[in-house]
C-alpha cells in the first residue's frame, strides 16, 4: 500500500476514467489496498488500465475467461 494518500487519488482517478466506474468507489477501493475487483473491460481497456495504474501501484491483472 502506498505511504503518499496523492499517489491514491491519482491512482482512483485513472481507474475513474478508464472504466467508468463512480468516482467514490473507485477511492474507496484504493484505501483498502492490496484488494482484487472483477471488472468487465475489453483487452485494450484492461491493458491500457494496468499501463498507466503501473505508474503508481502495482497490478496485475487476470483474464476471467
């Protein structure tokens, strides 16, 4: 879990935009790190989404079938 609450917000707000999700849910998804969500995202969607979290914390993600 990151020790800079910026580096959260930042990482929330990417979630937000490339996944449409409420901005409130994504937040409080990133203050209870290290956690697993199940998103339904196409493959460029999903690769785009780990490329720029990369940036701030670190994923990893996992075809569901």
């Amino acid at each position: 879990k990151p020790l800079n609450q910026q580096v959260l917000l930042s990482a929330g707000n990417i979630l937000v935009q490339l996944s449409g999700l409420d901005l409130s849910w994504c937040r409080d998804l990133m203050s209870r790190l290290p956690t697993s969500v199940e998103l339904q995202l196409y493959d460029h969607q999903a690769y785009r989404l780990q490329m720029e979290l990369q940036r701030y914390i670190p994923t990893q993600l996992s075809p569901l079938s």
